[in-house]
C-alpha cells in the first residue's frame, strides 16, 4: 500500500542496512526524503500490525466465549 519509492527506501535501509545518505545517493534524493519515507514506512506498518493484532485477539476471544 506504499508509493513504490517508499517501499525501495524501506527495503534499502531497513533489510539491506544502508544508512540514510547510502540510500539518499543510490536514489539521488535528499538524506531528509529518506528519512521522510522511513518514518512513513514505520507508521504504515505499525498501524497494520496492530490493527491485526486486535482482529486476531477479538477473534480469539469471541471463539472462546461461544
């Protein structure tokens, strides 16, 4: 659900290690876009993950009470 050039600095930075100005001239944009794309990267997913993380236990829960 993330831009494509989010998605490539995420990836870039979190799973290949490159720092944020290894990334920045890899891709030719400012070392702050790439912050910039990190910190949107991290908000989407914490988002995604805690939302399934309350369906799951909602369901549990339900499960168990029946």
């Amino acid at each position: 659900a993330l831009p494509p050039q989010c998605q490539k600095v995420f990836i870039l930075n979190r799973f290949e290690g490159k720092k944020y100005h290894e990334v920045a001239d890899e891709m030719n944009i400012s070392p702050r876009t790439v912050e910039s794309h990190v910190r949107r990267a991290l908000t989407y997913l914490r988002t995604v993950l805690h939302n399934d993380y309350l369906r799951t236990t909602v369901t549990l829960l339900l499960l168990l009470a029946a």
